[in-house]
C-alpha cells in the first residue's frame, strides 16, 4: 500500500527528486564574473552561486549548496534555464517564480519558468517557500552585485 | 500556593507512567492534524500544557488580575501571593531551599544573559576564562561571546566524543591555567538528548576557584534536579519545556552571588529608593525583576510544578528512556539511519536525533507533518553540534510525559513514507 497522502506526491514530483539527487550545473565556475553566498539562518539551507556575465548575458553559471531537496532542485532548475539567457530575461523568469510561489496560477502556467513549473506544488506549503526561492534570491542578489560593480568600474 | 508537595513525589512511586492517563490532561493532543490524529514529538521546543496550569492561567486573569507589589486591594493581595508563592514550588523543583534565591525571567535566555551581564559585566576581565562546551545551545553561548567581548575574557570549549558526549580528559589541563571564573554547561543537550556529567564538571571549576552555571532549559522538565548534589552556583529554567506557559522562566543562584551581582535592569519594582542622580536597589529577588512582571505566568508555574510532581520526575525520565530505546532500535532497523548521541538510551533524556542517506531533514518533517507527526528539523540553535559531525542539520524526535508506543510506531511508519518518495 502507498501510504504517502495524495500532496506528498503533488510536492516531491519526480522531476524534483531527479534534480535534487542528480543536480545540473553543480560546481565551481573557474572563470566567474561574480559569486553571491546565500544562506537561510532559520533551517541552514546554503548556495554559493557563481556566474559569468558579459554584456548583460549569463553566459554561464555554476552552484554549489547544502539543503533539502526543494532548495536544491531549484536553484539545479534555474541554472539550466538561465544559461545563455539576458539579465532582462533572468529577472523576468524570477519575478515568473517568485510570483507562482505565492500562488499566482498564471505565473505556474508560463512555459518560460519550464521545468520549474514541477514546483507549483511548494506554494501550498508556506514554510517551504523560502527554501525554493533561495537560488533566486542569490540570482537577484548576483545580478545586482555584477551590476554595481560595472558603475563602480565605468565611473 | 506553596504547600510542601514533596509527598506527591513518593507517593509517585515506581511503578511505570501511564501515558494513556497523562494524554487526557492535555486537550491540544485531541486533535488531527492533516487528516490524521496528532502526533506531537517536538517536546525539547516546546512542552504542551495540561488542563490545570490551562485553569492556573484561566483563574489569574478570570479573578486575582491585578499588579503585584503595589495594590493595598484585594486583587494586588492574590495576584502577590500567587506570584510570590510560585518562587517556592520552582525552588523545591529543583532542590532549592531559599524561594528567594529565584528571580523569574523571560525564560532560560533572559536568565542566561542576565548572569553573563550583571555577573560577567562586574566581574571579568582580560586574561580570564569562560569555560563552555561544543554542546550548549545558542542561548548559552551567545551571550558569553557578548560579555567576552566587553570584558576582554577567552572562552574555552569542552569538545565532544563521537557518540556526543562531553570529553572531561582536558578539562584538569584547561583548569590549571587558574583562569577559569566560570564554567556555563547545559545539563541536557536539546540537540542530542545527552545529560551531561554536570557534577564532576562542577566539582573539578569549584576546586580550580570558578562557579558553574547550568542551563537547566531541557534539564528541569526531563531530568530530577538538585542544585547542591549538581554543585551548581547559578541554575536557569524555562517554564513552557516543563508544562508551563511561554515567557516565563526562572534563574535560581546562590543568596551571596545574586547579592554581590549589579542589577541587571533599572526600572520598577527592583529599586529601594529613587533620587534625582541615584537610586538604591530592592532587596533580592526584586532586584532583578525591573517592570510589570509576568504574573500570570509565574503563578501558572506552581501548578506546573505541582503536576509534575505528582508524576515524579524519576518516572517521566524513565518513560522518556523507554521511549528512546524503543525509537533508536525502530531506526536502527531503517537503511540509511545515522544516529546521533549516545548509544545507551540511558544516557540520554528523550531526544534522538538523526539523518536520513536520501532525504534531507526538512523533507523529512515535510512528510512526516503530512502524517500528522510533528518534529524539528534543522540546527536545534545548536550550530557547534552539527559542526561536529558534519552536518547542516538533524530531523529531531523529543519525548515527554504524554508520548506513547504509538507515538514512536507512527514515527518509524511515517519514514517509511519518506523511503517510499526518496529512496
């Protein structure tokens, strides 16, 4: 008998578990153009996220983190989504994200989110919005940085 | 209010607790929760509370509401009463002779910093030493780092062995240095569930001229405590992990430190006299307890005690042991458990903590709540532990008085469940 309830199942997809136990895109970036260090105080959840931006470009990212399955396939998730694309697209998809976080439907039917869609599930879970948000936070918190080191270096 | 209850603990006896007889004084454990009957196994966070302290709380604000100290009216009579009285229960809770050597606090933490303020403030300098160990929880380190910092004192670590317990084999070596002035230790791990060799500790500062402070948070609600057969100079309690309400708690110290301390807080109720530029101090406990204190929660304390006196402390420390025995060996049986803490259940109060090969501990409790059980996940404010053994965080189970067989059972089924999704 499956005796795992029907939301279990809803959360943990396969997609997730997948990502989760076989994560994308793990490892240092040799060539990295900024690295942001995220950390959730409250559970322990870590990602050091490290890309390589050039002209507004990520032209390629890299992770390495220590958390729950949720935290991890996430941020596994949006790395291979976010490669090659602009920083107008990137924040894009993470404003796409966050809002299906928070129970926007609209949000978890925009094919731009792709595989990330498989995480709808979590919004119905509150306590463990954060940790599928902890990639995009280091995301927003990277481009921003990239950002104010460019005005720093142009000015 | 402070009838000597001390009956209560013999007639306890030795014969085992009954859970099924203790469960009907908690409403809150009556109750599904996704579906399912709640298993509540989050105890070392926060102790339930039974219908009496419920009523304790009930009558204070339904009857005797009034501000204590001040009032010549009836209502400020009760409520001083009720407040004043409770000092006596915790002080026999946990082997204190003298009511007024407790000062209520907000909790174990307020208690903890107000020792390392007050005594640490006036008492250490550079080149002193506080001893700690790699097992306290954040509210017995924090606030030494704080007080180390102003002072200019070094903090020393007792580390741990492999099965989490403190190793006692440098501590001769540490005390020679004759720079130790206070040893701060907690007397169960809330981490790991260990009971500490609190006595030996004690026994080995106070030769080498320092005083002990116990951190008593998980100690008074799952251990019997005695504060002279521990050697302890300052014992900390929280009130809401022993049956009580939150925001209450309680530091007992010996009558010539807690003299010999500055106050902690200025305001209300702790002065003597007020002047334009100085004021004296009131005398103990009051001197510590500056403002409106909580009433209501100290007076709901006596009837905490005196429920769990009428359990008997020895008893609940036993079914706690059972409990854990019964959880260590279900683990064992599921691929992929990691232990943490000692072998020997009764080694420990009711805590066990562990990791799973293929779930990480937040997946876990997800899961498990989904069945209706409730645990902790994640560092247990205990950061050093984890460091020790190398992980970001523990799934966490903690027994008390009202947990079952069943309770245990529903736990091991319910990682079944987290094996079925995770592998």
């Amino acid at each position: 008998m499956d005796r795992s309830t029907p939301p279990m199942k809803a959360l943990y997809q396969q997609l997730i578990l997948d990502h989760y136990k076989n994560p994308r895109n793990r490892g240092e970036l040799e060539d990295r153009t900024v690295e942001v260090h995220m950390r959730n105080p409250t559970c322990g959840d870590e990602i050091k996220l490290q890309l390589r931006i050039e002209d507004d470009q990520i032209v390629d990212l890299k992770f390495l983190g220590d958390g729950c399955s949720i935290s991890q396939a996430s941020v596994s998730m949006m790395s291979t989504i976010l490669k090659g694309k602009g920083l107008d697209e990137a924040h894009q998809v993470a404003r796409r994200f966050t809002g299906m976080m928070h129970g926007d439907e609209e949000a978890a039917r925009d094919s731009t989110l792709g595989n990330l869609r498989s995480l709808a599930g979590v919004a119905k879970f509150p306590v463990r919005v954060k940790c599928a948000l902890l990639g995009f936070d280091a995301l927003q918190e990277a481009m921003k940085k990239q950002q104010e080191e460019e005005a720093t270096a142009g000015s | 209010m402070s009838a000597p209850t001390s009956v209560s603990r013999q007639t306890a006896g030795t014969t085992p607790l009954d859970p099924m007889r203790v469960r009907g004084d908690f409403p809150i454990l009556e109750q599904e929760v996704h579906g399912r009957s709640l298993v509540y196994l989050d105890n070392a966070a926060t102790s339930q509370t039974p219908t009496a302290v419920l009523d304790a709380l009930s009558r204070y604000y339904s009857r005797d509401n009034a501000n204590v100290h001040r009032g010549l009216h009836e209502l400020s009579r009760r409520s001083t009463d009720g407040y004043e009285g409770a000092r006596g229960d915790v002080a026999r809770w946990i082997g204190a002779t003298d009511p007024d050597e407790i000062v209520w606090t907000r909790g174990a933490t307020e208690a903890i910093n107000l020792v390392a303020h007050a005594w640490g403030t006036a008492n250490l300098k550079e080149g002193d030493e506080i001893l700690l160990t790699e097992l306290e929880h954040h509210s017995n380190l924090v606030p030494w780092q704080m007080v180390a910092a102003r002072t200019g004192a070094r903090l020393r670590y007792l580390e741990l062995d492999d099965e989490g317990r403190l190793r006692l084999d440098p501590l001769p070596e540490i005390l020679a240095g004759g720079r130790v002035r206070l040893a701060a230790v907690g007397h169960v791990s809330n981490a790991l569930g260990t009971i500490n060799p609190v006595a030996e500790i004690a026994r080995q500062v106070k030769e080498a001229g320092g005083l002990v402070l116990v951190d008593g948070a998980q100690g008074a609600a799952h251990a019997p405590v005695d504060v002279e057969a521990l050697g302890a100079d300052f014992y900390v309690l929280s009130g809401h992990k022993m049956c009580g309400p939150t925001g209450i708690g309680a530091l007992w110290g010996r009558k010539e430190l807690l003299d010999g301390m500055p106050p902690y807080q200025g305001g209300g109720e702790m002065i003597s006299e007020v002047g334009r530029e100085h004021s004296t101090w009131a005398a103990l406990p009051h001197k510590f307890e500056a403002g409106t204190p909580n009433i209501a929660g100290a007076t709901a304390m006596a009837t905490a005690v005196q429920y769990l006196e009428g359990l008997g402390p020895e008893r609940i420390l036993a079914h706690e042991q059972h409990l854990v025995r019964r959880t260590l060996e279900g683990l064992k049986g599921i691929p992929g458990v990691r232990l943490f803490g000692p072998e020997d259940p009764d080694a420990r109060a009711g805590v066990v903590s562990f990791t799973m090969e293929t779930a990480h501990p937040h997946d876990i409790a997800t899961i498990l709540d989904a069945e209706g059980v409730a645990i902790r996940a994640g560092h247990h404010c205990a950061q050093l532990v984890m460091k020790r053994f190398g992980v970001p965080a523990t799934a966490r189970a903690s027994f008390y008085l009202y947990n079952t067989d069943e309770d245990v059972d529903r736990l091991l089924a319910g990682l079944e469940s987290v094996r079925e999704i995770f592998g």
